[in-house]
C-alpha cells in the first residue's frame, strides 16, 4: 500500500511559478514510477508528467513541456513538480500517482495504482 499527500498548491497569476510536491509513505518509492495528473472542471483527467524509478527519464505533456519540471528525491520518498510560466489553461486539480509496475505506459491513467488527493492549482489571468 501506498498512500501519496501533494502540497504546494495555490493561486498565482499568470506568469507566476508554483512548486508542488508528494510525499509518498512506501518502502519501494525507490523502484516506482511516478507522475502528476490533472483534472479541470468538467475535463478528463490528463497526464503531466512523469519520472523513472530512479530520476533518469523524465516525461512531459506537450502542453507543459519547456515550462515544467519533474523531480524526486528517494532519500525523502518525495517527488516534486516545479510549473514555471503559468498560463490560466493551468488551472487544475493536480494529483500525484504512483506505479509500482514501472509500465511504460506512463501516460495513462490507468497504469497508475496509487493517488494521492489532489492539491488546487489556480491560475488568474
């Protein structure tokens, strides 16, 4: 079992910077892939972005890439999502997700196992 708690979320204006994290309680954060998705209102939740068990690979969406950065910390099961340049199309709940199965499918909601609750992005124009 994994449990996963985000923090970092807020309101910005467009522009501005944001730095979200997830906390993750498992022993084997160390071997485990994981993302950041989002869902805005009304919308499907949508891949952001995602790091390999050990930091190597990172993956971004289009929308974000150039803007965001993925990292983790296995010393301190954390991993952290720095969103520069906010645009209001950001505004989201972000979720943190884990996959212990490492597929490679990183993009898919589904391969995900673990979730954490969600941390409110609010972007104003």
């Amino acid at each position: 079992q994994v449990q996963l708690v985000e923090s970092g979320g807020g309101l910005v204006q467009a522009g501005g910077s944001l730095k979200l994290t997830c906390s993750a309680s498992a022993r084997t954060f160390s071997t485990t892939t994981m993302g950041w998705f989002r869902q805005a209102p009304g919308k499907e939740r949508e891949f952001v972005a995602a790091i390999s068990w050990n930091g190597g690979r990172t993956y971004y969406a289009d929308s974000v890439k150039g803007r965001f950065a993925i990292s983790r910390d296995n010393a301190k099961n954390t991993v952290a999502l720095l969103m520069n340049s906010l645009k209001p199309e950001d505004t989201a709940v972000y979720y943190c997700a884990a996959d212990p199965n490492r597929s490679r499918y990183y993009y898919l909601v589904e391969k995900y196992d673990y979730w954490g609750q969600g941390t409110q992005v609010t972007v104003s124009s």
